[in-house]
C-alpha cells in the first residue's frame, strides 16, 4: 500500500467516510460541517480542535492527490471521499477502516460494536474473516496482545507502520493522551455544531423555495 496520510488527513477522511453513511442527506460535507465533524468529543481518538484554516487546507491536498472531490453546484462549496472508490473496499472494509481512523487501535470486539451505524457484522467470525482479509492487503496490521488483556487490538496502516517500541507504547482507547477540553472550549464547539445546524437548515430553506418556484 503507497498511501501515506498525517494525523489530520486521517481524520478528515475518516469524518467523510463516517458522515457518508450516517448522515446522507447532509453528504457531501460542507467545510464548515466537515470541521464540527472532525472536533467531535463524542466517537473520536483523540479529540482534536481543528480551525476551517486546517480543514480547508487538508482538504485541498486530499484533492490534489485525488482522495477527495468538490462539489461547486451549490453556494457553499462541498467535498466527499474518494479512498473507498481508490482503495477498492467494500461496505464492510470500508467500516473497519473507519473505525480504525477514528477510534484508534480497537479489538475485533469494540470494532463489532462501533461500526454498527456503518455495517452490521452478523458474527465476530465475518469480522475476523474480514480483517485478515485486510491483514493480508497491508491496509491493517494486529498489535501484539498487551500483557493482562486477552484480545489483540488493530490499526490502520495509512500513517505508516509501527515499529516493534511504538506497539508496545499504543495505550487503550481510553489511556491515549488528549488535549484538554476546558468548559470554555466545550461552548466554543456548541456554538460550532449550532452555526453549522443553522446553515444546514438555510440550505434546505433555499432548495425548497427553489422547488416551489417551478410551481409558480
């Protein structure tokens, strides 16, 4: 696999892929939904405060490297994946792989539990079968088993591979170092979520005065 990606590029996507599925009536993204999508404190390893500045300028270089595509049809400019399409995944990879750029490293376990809004697993024998398949194609790899816990955990290979030291250094989901929320911040990105709610709803406002005016 040739596709490097930084921490912010990994999210970005991520957020796509996710948003994809769970929200379809708001996809593609707007720079503005992208970016609350990206600093949510709910589902995310680690939470990140990212600027539009960011967003933006990852999103260009996700273009430019044909990952991400751009929709100038509407007023606000809007942008979709492209790695699913590349990568040639199917539903059930492209959960996974999700799950891993959001999440961090995850066992088949929490992986089952978090993909369920992307893709219903019917057993843990289709997800395992599924991850070697990915195993096997360089797009995960399986950390060694943490002494005391009994499930090895997996991760994405699109930041690159770990090295033996680094493996043994990835903590849990939950001992992974963030930035600190302050309540300050947590307004911050109340009012974030709230602008691009309000946005959205002007955007449907717009299209339905659009269809009413064809009647007129």
């Amino acid at each position: 696999m040739d596709i490097a990606l930084n921490d912010t590029e990994v999210r970005v996507l991520g957020c796509l892929i996710e948003k994809k599925v769970t929200t379809p009536e708001y996809y593609p993204l707007s720079v503005n939904a992208l970016n609350n999508a990206c600093n949510q404190l709910s589902n995310r390893n680690p939470v990140v405060c990212y600027d539009e500045y960011t967003v933006i300028e990852t999103l260009e270089g996700l273009r430019e490297r044909d990952m991400v595509w751009r929709n100038n049809s509407g007023r606000v400019q809007k942008y979709g994946e492209k790695l699913a399409e590349t990568c040639g995944f199917t539903k059930s990879e492209t959960a996974i792989i999700c799950i891993l750029m959001l999440r961090g490293p995850q066992t088949a376990g929490e992986i089952r539990a978090h993909t369920e809004r992307l893709y219903q697993f019917k057993d843990l024998g289709e997800l395992t079968e599924i991850l070697t398949g990915l195993e096997d194609t360089g797009h995960i790899a399986k950390l060694a088993r943490r002494p005391g816990h009994k499930e090895s955990r997996y991760i994405h290979l699109f930041s690159g591979v770990l090295d033996p030291m680094e493996q043994e250094s990835v903590s849990s989901s939950q001992d992974v170092n963030v930035p600190v929320i302050t309540k300050s911040d947590r307004f911050t990105k109340l009012e974030q979520e709230i602008e691009s709610l309000r946005q959205e709803m002007e955007e449907l406002k717009q299209s339905l005065q659009d269809f009413r005016k064809q009647f007129e």
